[in-house]
C-alpha cells in the first residue's frame, strides 16, 4: 500500500502576511520616485517634506490615538522619549533623504538606505559592546561592495554631487538606525503602533515648523502637481507602507517580513527605469544583488 503525502499549503494568515509585505515594500520604494518627480516642477526638499508630511500627520495622529485606546496617557519619560525617537528616527533621517535624492538616483538611495541592517549591527557592536561574526562581517562586506559599485557607476557619469548625495542619504540610514537601537526598550513599554504613531506624528510637526523657519510662508505654494504627489506620498508611500508592514509582522514575523522586503530596491530600480528614465546597467544589476545577498546572509546568519 503506498501513502500519498500531500504539503499543505501555508494557511491564508501566512498568505496575508507575505502579500502585506510585499506590498508595504514596494510602497517605501515609491516614496524617492515621487520625489524625484516633484523636483521636476523646481521645489527642493524642504517643500517636498513639508507636504508630505502635513498631509500625513492626521493618518499618525489617528494611529496613535487608536493604538492607545485604554492604555495609560504617556508620562514625562514617554514624551521625551517619543520626541527623541520621532526627531532622530523619522525627521532627521527623512530630511537627509531627500535632500540626498536631490543629487543622486532613486536607485542608488534605496540600495544606500537598505545598507540599514549592517548599520543596526555594527551601532549595536559599538555601543552594546555585541561581537560580530566573521560570517557577519562577510555579509556586511559583500553588502557595501555592492553599494560602491553603483556609486562608482553614479560618480563616473555624475559628478562630485553624487558623493554629497550619497554621504546625505547614508546619515539618513544611519539615523534611522540609531533609531531602531534605542526604540526597543520603548516599543516593549509603549507597543509598535502606538510608538510609530505618534513619533512619526512629532517628526511631522517637525517638518511642518521647520518650512516657515527656514523658508518664508509663500514657499508653501507649490505647483498642483506636487500636491497631488505629495498626497500619494503622504498616503501611499509614507503611512499605509507602515500599517502594512505592521500587520504583516504580527501575522508571519519580522524576520521573514524582512526578506519580503528585499523586493524594494529591485521595484525602486524598475521604477526609476520606466518613470525617471534612470540609467539600467549591468553594474547596477551587479550592485543590486550584492546589496540583497549581504542582507538575506546577514538576517540568516543571525
């Protein structure tokens, strides 16, 4: 008598969760097009951060509203926690991303931004006394090799503003990083949505104070194209990314929500390719994949 052994397939919440991932990935790598596609109509990063998160802050506030419903009110710690974490993690990192992005190619900052893991490892190697592996390291080295081979690409065809950019867009990664190191003593006490909520909400104020502290009122005027961007922004690419995200993880885990998301740089290429007109050469396929094979080792070999 033989015995058919027939695989399961994986139950719809794993379905959920992969296709939310997916999709949230896919959805921050829209996020340099459309800038890049504002700055076509002559404003710079300053208005393109503006709107994009005036636009947003109601969406955080009302995350963060929902996922504090019956907890306690935030205490003086909290606050200063959460200002700390929204000024670092999601305004200082977003205004160095796209004032990089005014000098490089949406293809070369989302490789550069996707460097953020061997960032996370080697901040907690340093501050956290945590060793690295050599295995680790080799990750962390085929990674960056990737990285510099775009940018050589971008520097040969470019000019010296693409070292400004990418040094611009590399401190966005890294403090966002920073971000993630210190957010975890506060994400166990406070809970991810709610954190996410409301520090995206204080680096939204952030941005909004900072146009008409550096710029004068009518620098809020910009063409309508750029505000229906900056509402695809604000919506698509900025708050409905992180709820999906979100979601996925609480139904497949962060660790294979992360390897969904290594589809963002190849869909940031792709797009950058058909709406930019960005160049898509043999070198960057190269970069690209030594990016991606440095972080699925490094979150494999953890």
């Amino acid at each position: 008598m033989t015995t058919t052994v027939v695989s399961a397939a994986p139950p719809p919440r794993i379905w959920h969760g992969l296709v939310l991932a997916t999709l949230g990935a896919v959805a921050f790598s829209g996020k340099a097009i459309l800038a890049k596609l504002m700055y076509r109509h002559g404003v710079d990063a300053v208005q393109v951060l503006f709107w994009r998160m005036a636009l947003a802050l109601p969406l955080f506030l009302a995350l963060a509203w929902w996922a504090g419903r019956g907890k306690p009110a935030f205490t003086r710690r909290d606050w200063l926690s959460v200002v700390g974490l929204g000024f670092c993690g999601y305004y200082l990192a977003s205004l160095l991303d796209f004032i990089g992005l005014m000098h490089i190619t949406a293809s070369l900052e989302r490789l550069i931004l996707y460097l953020n893991p061997t960032l996370v490892l080697l901040i907690s190697m340093l501050a956290l006394g945590r060793r690295i592996s050599v295995r680790q390291a080799l990750a962390t080295a085929l990674s960056y090799t990737g990285v510099l081979i775009v940018f050589g690409q971008e520097l040969r065809f470019e000019g010296a503003d693409v070292a400004l950019g990418s040094a611009l867009v590399f401190g966005s990664a890294l403090s966002y990083a920073i971000y993630l190191v210190a957010c975890g003593e506060v994400v166990q006490r406070l809970g991810a949505l709610r954190l996410t909520g409301s520090a995206t909400s204080v680096a939204c104020v952030f941005a909004i104070v900072q146009l008409f502290v550096l710029r004068p009122p009518s620098a809020a005027l910009v063409p309508e194209p750029v505000l229906w961007l900056s509402l695809a922004n604000a919506v698509f690419t900025t708050f409905a990314p992180v709820v999906m995200v979100m979601m996925a993880i609480e139904r497949i885990g962060a660790t294979l929500a992360a390897q969904c998301g290594m589809v963002g740089p190849m869909s940031t290429i792709a797009l950058g390719v058909l709406l930019l007109g960005e160049p898509f050469t043999g070198w960057v396929v190269a970069g690209t994949l030594l990016v991606l094979l440095g972080v699925w080792l490094l979150a494999k070999w953890r």
